[in-house]
C-alpha cells in the first residue's frame, strides 16, 4: 500500500515538496515525508467533497423526487386529502427554500441534509400529518390576513399592464 501511495506521489509530482528544504520541519513536526502530507490533504479534500455531492444528491432524491412523485400518483386519484396534503408539501417546500440560507449555514450542509430529509419525511407521514397542521396553524393565518390586499395590488397590476400590451 505504501509503495502505491508513493508511486501516486511521483505520479502527482509531489515528491518534489521533499527536496524543499523550507519544509523539513514538517517530518520533525508531523512525522510525514511534506509529499505524504501534501497527498493526505488532497484525498481528504476529495472525499470532503464527494460527501457533500452525495447529500445534494440524498437531498434531491428525498425532497424532490419522492414528493414529486407521489403528487403526480395523487393527482390521479380520487382522494381529495392527498391532493391537500401534497399541496400543502409543495406550499411549506417554497417557503423553506426562501428561507434555506438561514439554516444551511449555522448547520453546514452535512447537518443541513440530515434535518432536511428527515423534516420531509415528517411533513409527508400520513401519521403525523406535520404539513398540514404547519399550514393550518402558521402559514394559513399569515396568508389570509394578507389575502385581500394582495389579491387588490395583483388585480392593478394587472390592469396597467394590459393597457401596455
């Protein structure tokens, strides 16, 4: 193993970071050849970022496509509590996704996957019915306080730019 690891060294021309005398005092310091060092950083900043690939894709996958997909299946069923219940998913994903920075961040995106996937599951879990009651409790009643004057504002929009065209 360590013969394939400093033929990788060689092949990435790190081996030269060990004829620089300005860094001796890494293998004092470290116990590592400044090569061996130079290539651990590398691997461990690929496997850094493939990590956070592989959670924008895990969050893809469970917050895009799994809901998407059983709202089209929704869509074409007679239930109107699906249909309720995968709008109000649809309406609570919008308003996360305006506020996302404020949570992605302070979690970093690792964290950030985890309680995004397991809010969604929550949200989507026919006992729980965690969207519907978010809606109906916090949503719902700051909307429709709002309704009438943005329906008003829409409606004259609307007005002057028909005018225009």
């Amino acid at each position: 193993m360590a013969d394939q690891i400093d033929q990788l060294i060689k092949l990435l021309k790190l081996d030269l970071l060990d004829s620089n005398n300005s860094l001796s005092f890494v293998k004092e310091k470290v116990g590592l050849r400044p090569s061996q060092l130079a290539f651990a950083i590398i691997v461990f900043l690929l496997i850094i970022i493939i990590i956070a690939q592989a959670s924008t894709i895990v969050l893809a996958i469970a917050c895009y496509l799994i809901p998407a997909y059983f709202t089209v299946i929704s869509l074409g069923d007679r239930n109107h509590d699906n249909d309720v219940k995968y709008s109000t998913y649809w309406v609570l994903f919008m308003v996360l996704e305006i506020f996302e920075f404020l949570f992605r961040w302070p979690l970093g995106l690792t964290l950030y996957t985890f309680v995004r996937v397991a809010f969604t599951v929550a949200m989507l879990h026919p006992q729980l019915q965690l969207a519907q009651t978010l809606y109906y409790k916090v949503i719902s009643p700051y909307v429709m306080g709002y309704e009438v004057p943005l329906d008003v504002k829409i409606q004259q929009i609307v007005h002057q730019n028909s005018e225009k065209f």
